[in-house]
C-alpha cells in the first residue's frame, strides 16, 4: 500500500485529522492504561485512596449543606450529594488531568509525532475509577434510604456522557492554552474551587434560578456541568424536570467542544517549539 | 519517475522567533493585540531555502556543525514541528528515533513499557505482541522483563529502549544520534542492526557527529551550515569538505547570546594556538601546543566551575578528555582556562575539539554549555630527522603516539 505523506507550511485546517486519530487508538488505550497502572503503583493503600476521597468530599458537603444550611431535597440530602459529587469529582478530575497533559508529557511531545489530542483526550479514561467508586456509594445509599430509581434512569449515560465531553473540551483548551501561556496553569485549581460552589453540587438549582435574575440563571447554566448534574440527578430520582436552561449547558458544551478541538489543532503543529 | 523519490523537499525554511521578552505570557499577547506595531521580535531562520531529494533506499547522513539545522531538519520531517515555508512530500510509511525510551516509565515493568514505547513510536499492540520476544531477546534484558524499569541500570534501560524502536518496520527512519549512547559492544550492536535496515532497502536518513558511523554506513551525505544547504552528495566527498571547509577553524568566537538562566558560566570564545601565543591550526606530531578558552563567570556560586576539552579523530571517536584542574575560580569576571598538549603525544590526523563547561557539586553538576566540534587542529607527521620512525616511512596507527621510556639494557653481558 503507497503510503504518502504531504508537510506543506501553507496548509492550514480547521478540524482535526479524524482518520489519523482513529488511526492512533492504541496508543489511546496503551496510555490511559499507564495512567490506571501508575496512579495506584505508588501508593501503599493503592485504591483505598480513591474511596477515601469522595467519601470525605460527600461527608463535608452534607454536613455543612444539608446540616449547618438545612438545604432541602425531595431525597436524602446525603444521596443527593452523592450524585453530584460523582460526577463533579470526575469532571475536575479529567479536567485537571487533561489540562495539565502536554507539559506533563513535553519529554514526548518534543521527541516524536503522533497527533497530539491523545494526550488529553487519554485522560478521560482513569477518572472512571472514581466515578464507578462514588457510583457503587451512591446504589448503596439508594438500598439504605429505600430510594427507587425513577423511570428515566435510561437516560442518566447520555448525561454521563455529557459530562465527559464538557470534562474533556475544558481539558482540551486548558492543555492547548497553557503550552503557550503557563499562567493558565494556575488557573485550574482555582476553576474547580469555584465550581464546587457555582454548580448545584449540594443544593438543586432551583435555588439559584428562583433568587437570580433570569439572565443570570442563563449565566449560571453556561457552566455545563449546571446541567449535566441537574439532569443526572432528575433522571435518577425524577422530580420537577429541568427546563430550557438545559439546552443552555448543552449549547455551550458543544460549542466549548467544537471551538475547543479546533484551537487545539490550530496549535498543535507548533506545540514541540513551545513546551 | 517520481516513484523512486522517497523524500523531496522544496524550499523548506523554519523561523523561530527568539525576542527579549517571551511571548509565553498572556498579558503580552493581549497588549501585543492591540498595539500594531509591537517590540519586533529577532527572527532566527533554523533552516532556509532547503531543497532536495533523497531516492528509495538511499541512506543519507546529515552532517554541519552545532546549529546548522539539522535537528530542526529531522523534527520538520518526522512531524514534530511545522515548517514556517515550503514542501514536503514523503512517500512511506515514516518512523523517527530522536531519542530512545520516549515515553518510558519507570514505574512500569519492562514488559509494560515495551507495548508503551512501542504504540507511541507508532506500532499497534499487535504489532508489538508479535515481536515481543524478538525485542526481548535484542535488548538481552532477560528475566528482569517482569521488574519495574526504575530498578533497571542505565545500561539496561538504553538497551530496551533501542531494542523496541530497532523492531519499527517503516519504509523510511529518522535518526538522530540516538547511537551516542551506551557501551561500545552495544553501540556496535545498534550500527549493524541499522546497516541491516539498509541493506533491507529502506530509507534512512541519519543526523550524527560521528563520522565514522556516517562513512560506513551512508552512501549519500548533506552537508548543512547555519540552515542553509552548503552542498550534498556521494558520502566521502562531503565528509572531507566537512572536515576541509574551515567551518571549523583554529578559532571559535561564540556570537550566541541566548543564554538560559541556569548557567554560571558563559563561552567567550576558544583557540588553538602555538606555545608563545601564535593562534594556528596546524602542529607537528613533536611540537607543543595551546587549546584556550575564554569564559565568563556571569554567576557566583559555592562550587567549583570547571571547563573541559574532549578531543575527537576523524572516525569521530573521543581520544580522549581532560578536565581543567587545580583551584577553579568562583567569583565573577572573566577568565581564560588554557591547556597544554605536549608534543610526542596525540598522532598525527585531524582532531576536531568539544568545549564544554559544567558546575560540580557535591553529588552531581550542572551544565553551563557544550559546544560541539568548535575547533578543529592538524597534527601533521614529522617524516625526516624523526629519531622515533628510523627508516619507516608508513602510517602509524593507534590514536596517540607517545614518546615513552622504551630503552634497552644487556641483561648477559658477556665478559
């Protein structure tokens, strides 16, 4: 099979070379797996870990949210904790992780070729550990409260997987913007600790729709993880159901992803010379 | 025709721009948007104007001096970096080693970096499956396959890293020095592995400052300077207009003045000269001389700053490597470190000369510079009146040529 390649300086292209990507998915698989192996290689008490920090994230929010503030939810306020957090600890997770993945991997990127969205897009893959840990905390909680499951359970995936393109397209723009400008580095601590508050992590949205002026509201759902864990949680324990705001997160998730990738391409080429 | 071109290149050039003050902030760039005429940038063209063509299974050596662009000329290649202006056209499948283990991680077991290194260079898993034990079996890591590389020694590691990027079956490879590295048997081992490449009849392009490992094994070279294309063609001619075209000369002044923060010391310039001051290039094999290197002490630190000298032959080869001694200035100011060949000592040939200068702490040292083949000096045979040859006339091999206490005694005299 002839094989030809064309490196041409006037060649410019919006979107990134999917064919190639696909192309490249074992090094996707081989690198999310080095991540899985060394996460927990290190550590003595290895997984444990990954229980032990959700389950305090979740204990502290409850206990300040639904206890000290009195927050009040049609569900457990523990259980409904529990849903945000799992999902809010995989979105910062993955967004951190990402982030932070080109510098992380400069050795590479300046050594040898392959397209670079690899690199961030691998990182969605180890937060799953979490996740599937604050999942399996969450059933329990669901069996102790005697909870049922509401009949849109079918749809919590598709807002799963949403809150992994919102995860992976702030990755991608963190990792591209901080090859060029390190300051950005210090900018996403700073994002996920405002997050955990503008997100309705530990209280429903509804409180903040009802004391925001409308355009606010619009504001607030701009953050897509507004409405990926509003939709999570009502497709698990049903309740009123989230309205046009919805379509807010959404919009500005695909958006985010699509401007995002394209950036993203925009710098890779030059990425070797920045790092 | 164009069938049998595995690479052609067409006015390649690369800019970098090397300004005062980094753009790399973000500030920077937002009052650079809205001020038209920004503090101009210096641009620095790595590489400008290049063309060739290099044929199927034709193994090419690039050659030129520190900064004439041939990394950069090998990272446009294997996609690392983008050109700024110009073509390329490759046909085949590309694999490049400019460097070996990249992406090792010492956490992981051996076997477990092999499908890494290996998916990262390119492979599939499956590719890498079913040449597992050939590579094992190349790098003789043995039983230790199952160990955590960080366990490994620095010999061990090399070896299985050029063991995986060795098993690439690309139509073209890149390589850039990786074969500076490790033992002299194992060096041997990775020169045949890639002359067995070529004689396979692919493509290789090979970026070295051994000229030796060039000559064997390239029948075409490139010879680079400053990014321009000084000439290329059949291997052994360019090689001697490498060693010939005085780019490398008794006299090195250093015009560079990127300095990262980390060095103490900064190269001034560097020469070869006689022993009362007499700046050349060429000695007789009984004749003394001088290599001296003006440096600057542009940082004060508790440890001793010292330049060394490393001398290479033709073939490439360090004859040898010598540390400047006795008390090493600390405070700042400028210096000159000079070093005295004594005659009857290194055989006659071409040397080419690395300066380089480092910090030695107590546990380890910093590098403040390294310049590459900076000078070159002839050692020229001393045919007639040489009471060390008598009547013969032949070469003399070895690398040095020592006059040393060879003298003979009766040992049964008799009465």
């Amino acid at each position: 099979m002839e094989h030809k390649l064309v490196i041409d300086a006037s060649n410019k292209s919006f979107l990134p070379d999917f064919k190639e990507l696909y192309r490249y998915r074992d090094l996707f698989y081989t690198l999310a797996w080095r991540d899985f192996r060394v996460r927990y290689a290190q550590t003595t008490i290895g997984l444990l870990w990954a229980v032990l920090q959700p389950v305090v994230t979740l204990l502290i929010l409850s206990l300040v949210f639904g206890r000290f503030v009195g927050v009040k939810t049609e569900v457990p306020h523990l259980l409904f904790t529990v849903a945000g957090t799992s999902i809010w600890t995989y979105f910062s997770y993955v967004m951190t992780n990402s982030g932070s993945s080109i510098i992380a991997s400069q050795q590479m990127v300046k050594k040898i070729y392959f397209p670079r969205l690899i690199i961030p897009l691998s990182k969605a893959v180890v937060g799953f550990i979490d996740f599937g840990i604050s999942l399996i905390i969450m059933m329990i909680l669901m069996v102790y409260y005697g909870v049922t499951p509401s009949s849109n359970t079918w749809l919590a995936p598709v807002f799963i997987l949403f809150g992994i393109v919102a995860a992976l397209s702030i990755g991608i723009w963190l990792s591209a913007l901080s090859v060029r400008f390190r300051d950005f580095q210090h900018v996403v601590p700073f994002m996920v600790q405002i997050g955990l508050y503008v997100t309705p992590i530990a209280y429903p949205a509804e409180f903040a729709i009802k004391q925001l002026p409308s355009w606010v509201s619009t504001l607030y759902f701009l953050n897509p993880m507004a409405g990926v864990i509003q939709g999570f949680r009502w497709s698990l324990f049903g309740g009123e159901a989230p309205g046009n705001l919805l379509f807010v997160s959404i919009f500005a998730t695909v958006i985010i992803f699509i401007l995002g990738i394209s950036y993203f391409n925009n710098v890779q080429d030059l990425m070797a010379d920045y790092v | 025709m164009s069938n049998d071109v595995a690479i052609r290149i067409k006015n390649l050039g690369k800019k970098y721009n090397i300004g005062k003050e980094k753009d790399d902030n973000f500030r920077a760039t937002l009052v650079n948007l809205f001020k038209k005429s920004s503090t101009k940038d210096e641009e620095f063209w790595a590489l400008k104007n290049v063309s060739f063509e290099v044929k199927k299974g034709d193994v090419i050596g690039i050659i030129g001096k520190n900064g004439a662009g041939k990394s950069t000329l090998l990272k446009i290649l294997s996609q690392i970096t983008k050109p700024t202006k110009g073509y390329v056209e490759i046909n085949g499948r590309v694999a490049s080693l400019l460097e070996v283990g990249t992406g090792f991680h010492s956490e992981l077991t051996g076997r477990e970096n092999i499908y890494l290194n290996g998916t990262i260079l390119g492979m599939t898993r499956h590719e890498v499956k079913s040449k597992f034990d050939e590579i094992v079996d190349f790098s003789g890591v043995g039983k230790f396959i199952d160990t955590p590389v960080k366990q490994y020694s620095s010999g061990m590691h090399v070896r299985l890293a050029f063991a995986v990027a060795a098993h690439l079956e690309p139509e073209i490879l890149l390589i850039d020095e990786v074969l500076a590295v490790g033992d002299v048997g194992f060096q041997k081992k990775c020169l045949g592995k890639m002359d067995e490449v070529s004689k396979s009849g692919r493509t290789i392009l090979f970026v070295s400052h051994n000229m030796g490992a060039v000559a064997s094994l390239c029948n075409r070279a490139i010879l680079l300077h400053k990014g321009n294309l000084l000439n290329h063609g059949e291997t052994t001619k360019i090689i001697s207009q490498y060693f010939n075209s005085g780019q490398a000369s008794y006299y090195f002044e250093n015009d560079e003045n990127d300095f990262s923060e980390k060095m103490h010391s900064v190269l001034t310039c560097a020469y070869v000269c006689s022993t009362n001051h007499e700046k050349k290039g060429k000695f007789y094999v009984n004749e003394d001389f001088k290599v001296c290197v003006e440096y600057e002490i542009i940082e004060e630190v508790d440890a001793p700053i010292v330049v060394s000298l490393r001398f290479f032959n033709e073939q490439g080869e360090c004859v040898f490597l010598c540390l400047a001694n006795e008390v090493q200035p600390k405070a700042k100011g400028k210096y000159i470190a000079e070093c005295k060949i004594p005659k009857n000592f290194l055989n006659d040939g071409l040397l080419s000369v690395s300066v380089a200068s480092a910090t030695y702490y107590e546990t380890n040292y910093v590098k403040n510079y390294f310049y590459k083949d900076v000078l070159m000096v002839e050692i020229i045979d001393v045919l007639h009146d040489n009471p060390m040859r008598y009547s013969y006339g032949g070469p003399f091999p070895g690398f040095i040529r020592p006059n040393l206490d060879f003298k003979v005694r009766s040992i049964n005299s008799i009465k």
